[in-house]
C-alpha cells in the first residue's frame, strides 16, 4: 500500500468501516510512513473535535416531562 | 443523484409494508423505557436539522407521538434508535418541502478541501494544537451553516457513531451514497472550519486569497 491508497481508505478506517484486512495493511503502511501517522491524527482529532462540540446537547426538562407522559 | 427521492418512503410507508406477523414487543412499558433512552440523541439530531430549539422540541414530541403509532411496525431486537431517527427525518423532511421547497438539494461540487495541507502550511505550531483551539460552540455553528442533508449525516456517523449500515438505513438511500454524501458533508465542514480560523487568527492564512 502506497501513500495514496492509504489516505484513500482514511476516512472509513477512521468511521472503523475498513475491513480487517484493509486495517491491517493501512497500519502497516504507517508503520513506516510518520507523513500519514501525522495526517490520520489530525483528522482523527478532526472527528473527535465534531463529536464532542456536536453532542453536548441534552433534551430540556419540559420535553422530557412531555415525552414521559406520552410514554406513560 | 444526491437529491431527496430518499424522503419519500416516509414512515407511514414501511408501517403499512411491514408484514402482519411482527413479533410485538414484550410489553408496551419495554417500548416505551427504551424509547425514552433515545431522546437525548434524538433532540440533538432535530436541533441539528431545524437549528432551532423550539422546532426541534416540536419534531420530538411529533416523533414519539408517530412512534408510539407504528409500534407495531417496531421489530424487537433491532435498532430502535435508527427506527426512531427514520420516523423524524422522514417527518422533518415532508415538513421541509412543503415550506422551503428549494432547500433539498445540494451543492455537489467535486474538489476536495485540502484542509490538513492548508492548516500544516499556516498553522503557527503542531496541526492538531490548531484544531483544538476552535471552541464548540463555533462548530456547531459550521456545521449549522451546511445544507440539511449534509449536517444530518454528519451528526448520525460523526456525533452519533451510526454505522454505514444503520445510516443507509435510516435515510433509506445505499451504503455508496452514504459514502459519498459524507464525504462531502465533511469537505464542506472543513471548508467551513477553515474560514472561520482564518476569520479568528487561529491561522495565519499564508496561502492564497
């Protein structure tokens, strides 16, 4: 595996939708290649940066309440 | 091909395709205290869509109100919080084009944002420092200026953690295209992240423009 086809695969390795196989030699690749390490860490962090600022949020208590009664 | 033909099969549909032998759920309380474990999630993801907290809570309740009505088309044992995402998207979207007919589509450009280049050439320091400098609330803002159908498969496999699977699934469109449309969703994000780190000093914008 080459540069290109490793950043080709970066998206679904950092989604974990590669397959084993395709994740192992995408590691292999970075084993020996610092260039790619460093740019899956950034979009990594990238993901890691949506999923937090993006998942703070909690329901409000009134719809909550509101919720609960229609459940109930 | 990214256009809404998806929204068509709304949750009316798949509960009257669903065949008559469904298993019901153990019990209706077994229904409902899963249901309610979904409504965090499920909040976030209408705020994400309407970017409004007031609609957003009017999409929920609608949302359980539309559940508790197909329950019957809920197979127990499968994923209840795709289940439930399906029924709000399909609501949001039928709501969508009545009112704003021209907000469906997207804008498919084809280039891709190199934005790791861009940050590594004009970030004063490691890349990923300059990632962390941006506060939450300025992404949330980013992802807010997305088209709809951009920013609601962002918050299913980004924030969410949906699978491909459960994410064709819930926007009833194939694995392909939830491939595709992420990555454009994403590319656009981080066109839009870019901008306001340049707008904020974050980086120093050493390239072009």
């Amino acid at each position: 595996m080459n540069c290109k086809d490793c950043v080709e695969r970066l998206e679904t390795f950092l989604d974990r939708e590669l397959s084993d196989a395709e994740v192992v030699e995408v590691k292999r690749h970075m084993d020996e290649c610092g260039g790619c390490v460093q740019r899956f860490e950034f979009y990594a962090e990238l993901k890691r940066l949506i999923f937090h600022s993006c998942g703070q949020e909690r329901a409000p208590l009134e719809l909550r309440d509101k919720v609960g009664k229609l459940l109930a | 091909m990214d256009l809404l033909s998806d929204a068509a099969v709304s949750a009316e549909g798949l509960a009257t395709q669903t065949p008559r032998l469904v298993v019901m759920p153990d019990s209706d309380e077994d229904f409902a205290a899963e249901a309610i474990n979904h409504l965090d999630s499920l909040y976030r993801g209408a705020l994400r869509l309407t970017r409004d907290p007031e609609q957003a809570q009017d999409l929920v309740q609608d949302t359980y109100v539309r559940a508790l009505r197909y329950q019957h088309s809920f197979h127990t044992g499968t994923n209840m919080r795709a289940w439930l995402f399906s029924i709000m998207r399909n609501r949001f979207w039928d709501r969508l084009k009545t009112q704003h007919p021209g907000d469906v589509s997207l804008d498919d450009s084809r280039d891709d944002f190199p934005l790791y280049e861009r940050v590594k050439d004009e970030a004063d320091g490691p890349e990923t420092l300059a990632l962390n400098r941006i506060a939450a609330t300025e992404v949330v803002a980013a992802v807010e200026k997305l088209p709809a159908l951009h920013r609601e498969i962002v918050q299913l496999v980004d924030v969410e953690g949906f699978s491909y699977k459960d994410t064709a699934e819930v926007l009833d469109i194939p694995i392909g295209t939830v491939m595709s449309r992420l990555h454009r969703a994403r590319q656009q994000l981080q066109k839009e992240l870019y901008q306001y780190a340049r707008e904020s000093g974050i980086l120093a914008g050493k390239g072009t423009e």
